[in-house]
C-alpha cells in the first residue's frame, strides 16, 4: 500500500527491521551511510535497492533533514553499487518513488537500481 511522505517514520517498515538484522537480505553493499541489496520482487534482471542508514520517509524528508554528509555519502553509494555491478556502460535506471502519487510502498528512502536489459520508456505515453 502506498505511504505518504509527509508521516513520522515508522521503525517498523521492512526496511528498517533489513538494518536492524531482524529481516535478511541479499546484501551487495554496505557502508555508513547506506545498505544495497538485490530486491526480493525483481522487475528487471538486475534490480538493486539503495536504502540510507537513517530514518528518512522519502527523498523530501532526506533532503530536509539528512546531514550533508549522509546526503553525499547515500549519493556516493548510489554510484558506487552501479560501478560494483559493472552497469555503467551498459545503463542502468534509477528511480525513488516519494509520497502517494508516485505508489511508495515501503515508508524509507530507497532507490531502485534497474538494469540488464533495454528498460523501454520511463512511463507509458
């Protein structure tokens, strides 16, 4: 179900109970800032989630609330997963989807990395 970007954190989001090690994951990266794993639902041969560290509801609230370094370093890891997964020459797609039009599902900041294949439009015409 779709959450709004604008409520209070919920620690008990399935993202958070990842970080906490209450839930496992297919880890592929994981710094001080942020934790990438492969995503449980795939919608693309490869697809990697990219969570921060902390408790964000979505890209607004991050970047309102986040310190400058945990927006640099959940930028930086972004990037460095793409280059991990060898995904810059071919392409890759991102995507954060923030609040109820876009259909969050899950209320913590993550980014979708889609690759491996020809992705097509980003929205149907």
């Amino acid at each position: 179900m779709p959450v709004d970007a604008t409520l209070p954190y919920d620690d008990q989001n399935i993202f958070a109970k990842i970080l906490r090690g209450e839930i496992p994951s297919q880890t592929v990266f994981d710094n001080e800032f942020a934790l990438a794993f492969n995503d449980i639902n795939p919608q693309s041969p490869t697809h990697i989630l990219v969570i921060p560290k902390g408790p964000y509801v979505a890209w607004d609230d991050f970047s309102v609330r986040a310190s400058d370094a945990e927006i640099v370093g959940f930028v930086k890891a972004v990037g460095e997963v793409a280059r991990a997964a060898g995904l810059v020459a071919p392409g890759y797609r991102l995507l954060a989807n923030n609040g109820l039009d876009s259909h969050q599902e899950v209320p913590h900041l993550h980014v979708h990395i889609f690759a491996g294949k020809r992705l097509g439009p980003l929205l149907s015409r």
